[in-house]
C-alpha cells in the first residue's frame, strides 16, 4: 500500500503541477475574455432561465432545472465541507482566493461544456440524449481527435470510482462514525440500498430526487453557515484580511497550523477549487446534455451558475467560518475542521449539523456521479454494460465507507486532472463555435435557437 501510495503520490504531482493550473486558469481565462465576461455579467439572466427551466421546453429526459440540480448533486458534497477544509488546511486562508479565482474563471468553462454538450449530443439506442466531453470531441473535432474522447471516458469511468463513490461514501461513514458512533460498515450497507434505490431508475429518477433533496439541503446549510458568519461578525473584517493577503504572502505557523508557502495556497486553491465544483472536469455537461432545452446557450447559461453557487456561495460560507471562527489554527483538517468551527460557534448542535449535511451532500454526489461513469462506460462498451456498470457501483460503495481515506482523496485528486486534460483540450478547439452559438443567440434576442435544432443525430 504504501508504494502504491507512492506512485500515486508522484503522478499528482505531476498532474497537479504548473501545465494544470495553467491549462484550468488559463482555459477558463480565455473562455471569460473570448466570451466578453458574459458568464460574469449575465448571472441574472442565468437565474431567470433557471427559474423558468422547471419545466422542459424540447426534447430531452429531465427539465433545465433538474439539469443543474443533477450537476450540482454531484459537486455540492464533501468538496464543500472536507475539500475547502483541506486546502485551508493545506495552503492556509489563502487558498480560499484561489477557489474564488478557479470559480470565477470556471463560470466560462462550465458555460463552454453545456454548449458543446447541447450542441454536439446525440441519441443512444435507447432513445435517450447522450453528451459530454466525449461527444462533442467526436462530433465537434472529427475522427482524428477520437482517441482523446475515449481518453476521457476511460479516465471518467474509473475516475468516478474515486471522486463520486468512495471519497463520498467514505466521507459520510467517518463523520457518522465520529458523531453518531455508527460503523462504518453499517453506513457502507444503508448507502448501497439507498443508492439502489435512485439509480436503477436512470437519470429521470437521479433528476428527480436531486431536484428535491439537492435545493433543500443547501439552502439549510447556507442558512447555518450564515449564522456560524453572524456569530463572528466581529471577526469577518480580519478573515477577509487573511484570504487576500495570503493569497500572495506565506502564511506563517500559528497555533495548530503548520504554515503554508504562496504555491500551496494556489495548488490547494485550485486543486480543491475543482474538485468542488468541477470546472473544466467534464463531469457536469454529461447531466446537462439530457435537458429537454430550446439549445446550446440557453442550457449554458443555467449550467454556469453551478460554478457561482457551489464555490462562490457555498464553498466561501464554509471557509470564512472556519477561518472567522478560530478553528483553522486548531490543527483539525478535513471534515473534522469544518465540523469544529461549527461546534465552537453553535456548541452541542453544530458537529451534528456538519455530519447530516455532509451525509446528504455526500448521498447525492454517489447519486450524479454514477449517471456520469455509467455515460463514459455507455461510450466505450454500449448500452450492454449499463446494468453491471450499476451493479458494480452499488457493490463499491461498501469498500469506499470502510478503505483508507488519505489513499482515496490523492486518488481522486489525481484521477480528477487526468480526466481535465482531454476536456480543456477540447474546449479551446471548439471556442470559435461557442463564441459564434452565443454571439448569434444575443443580437437576436435569444430567439436563435428552437429545441434540439443543433442536435446531432
């Protein structure tokens, strides 16, 4: 195991280098500058399409509004409460600007991926709209680029495993183990028969219990968060202070922490910036190319504010609590961390609240991702292995709850970039086409596109 871990080890840091954070920075950048800042600045007219999405225009197997709610089950999870925990941990309160920068930039990309996913989908041989990052690399780059779509479903599917299973289920089997005193095996077994349940009815039942659970629970949590926020009111001034001075000076020792140099706050920033809100991933398009949508940009701008609500709402409530609160000098990481600040600011309930939260957030991040690894083995092997695909998904999630948690966060951390490469690759090839999908949408009033006209067939 522990050369295993090794070799691991030293991929991440490979993967996790320099060209990454560039190729996410960098893609994201120049998608927001060729997009004009739109994504930024259309953030109203992206809530008023998602309000009106909740119910289908056009073909396709759950609404608009389930289309983000499916995408944001699997992004709203332990990223949110473990992952924003360790890059605080890890990078210290500046690694919190970087998830700021990763998301503001990660609104265009997330915007680029539902157009593509929109524009380049097609029908599988169940009548179901199947897309992604690898369709639209088939059907928008040609044959000659077909071995990078297969690229990202082999790393999809087996990446699945370890940032929307086991990281999930294992997060939820610690931190009900820790606050409940519940075996782990035990809450290996409840999840099984809970996922079953959802996902031997497709993606129609994955929407529908996303679209319900995924709004409730997160306006609970943000509800609590602002008040942990209220509680240290007086100590929001200095906590901002730290997040932006850290981002670009070292964070010195102090108490509990370690200290942290200006690289890890950006690697930490980032890394964790992602894998909260999966920008760039690839992940999220998958959901929203089975929106029943009038077209490509109208599905894009409801799929931009998945980014806006998982890491510029979310994710900075629970990292100015931890950083307002004290705790982040308290040595905790993880859910642990997060778990602490709430404690201290709402004792005897705030632990209990962090573990349902993280247990639901959790429960509904095995949900999406298992619609995303079932599309990337749909791809590669066809609609046969559909149902072993399930089957096996259910099974591991057992192994997930009771294995080593620091081997599956590196592994999923790492699976998480091999998956980004294929699909910012194909972003920045297919630019021309969602600045020209956009560009026409907006001088004609947004009456450019009819359902499904860009469809592949």
């Amino acid at each position: 195991m522990e050369a295993l871990n090794s070799i691991v080890g030293a991929i991440n840091g490979v993967v996790w280098g320099p060209l990454m954070l560039v190729l996410i920075l960098g893609v994201g950048f120049f998608l927001q500058v060729g997009l004009k800042f739109m994504p930024i600045l259309r953030i109203g007219t992206g809530f008023s399409l998602l309000f009106k999405g909740r119910e289908g225009q056009g073909e396709g197997q759950i609404s608009p509004f389930n289309a983000l709610m499916t995408s944001l089950s699997a992004t709203i999870g332990t990223g949110n409460i473990a992952g924003v925990a360790t890059a605080v941990f890890l990078g210290g309160p500046g690694a919190l600007f970087w998830m700021w920068m990763t998301a503001l930039v990660g609104m265009a990309t997330k915007y680029a991926e539902a157009v593509c996913a929109v524009k380049y989908r097609e029908k599988d041989e169940l009548g179901n709209y199947v897309g992604g990052p690898m369709y639209y690399i088939k059907n928008g780059l040609g044959a000659k680029w077909a071995w990078l779509g297969v690229a990202f479903a082999l790393f999809g599917a087996v990446a699945a495993f370890g940032i929307g299973n086991g990281v999930q289920a294992n997060g939820v089997a610690q931190v009900l183990e820790a606050n409940f005193g519940l075996n782990t095996s035990v809450t290996g077994i409840v999840l099984m028969v809970l996922t079953a349940a959802v996902i031997l009815g497709g993606i129609t039942r994955i929407g529908a219990v996303a679209g319900k659970l995924v709004p409730f629970m997160a306006i609970v949590y943000i509800i609590a968060g602002l008040l942990v926020l209220l509680i240290n009111i007086g100590n929001i001034g200095s906590a901002l202070s730290l997040v932006f001075t850290h981002a670009f000076t070292p964070s010195a020792a102090e108490g509990g922490f370690a200290g942290a140099a200006v690289w890890a706050a950006i690697r930490f920033g980032v890394a964790r910036g992602v894998f909260s809100n999966e920008a760039g991933l690839g992940s999220a398009p998958i959901a929203h190319a089975a929106a029943e949508t009038k077209g490509p940009v109208n599905q894009g701008l409801i799929a931009m504010l998945g980014t806006f609500i998982d890491t510029i709402i979310v994710c900075s409530i629970t990292g100015l609590a931890i950083i307002a609160s004290g705790a982040w000098t308290s040595g905790e990481s993880g859910a642990a961390l997060t778990s602490a600040a709430f404690e201290l600011s709402l004792p005897g309930i705030g632990g209990y609240l962090i573990a349902i939260a993280l247990s639901i957030f959790a429960f509904t991040t095995i949900l999406g991702w298992s619609f995303y690894g079932e599309k990337c083995v749909e791809f590669l092997l066809g609609v046969k292995s559909l149902l072993p695909y399930r089957v096996l998904w259910i099974v591991m999630i057992y192994f997930g709850a009771t294995a080593d948690l620091g081997f599956i966060w590196l592994l999923a951390d790492t699976l998480n970039a091999m998956m980004a490469i294929p699909n910012l690759i194909a972003l920045a090839l297919l630019s021309p086409i969602v600045f020209k999908l956009t560009k026409e949408f907006f001088a004609s009033g947004g009456k450019s596109e009819e359902p499904d006209a860009t469809a592949a067939e």
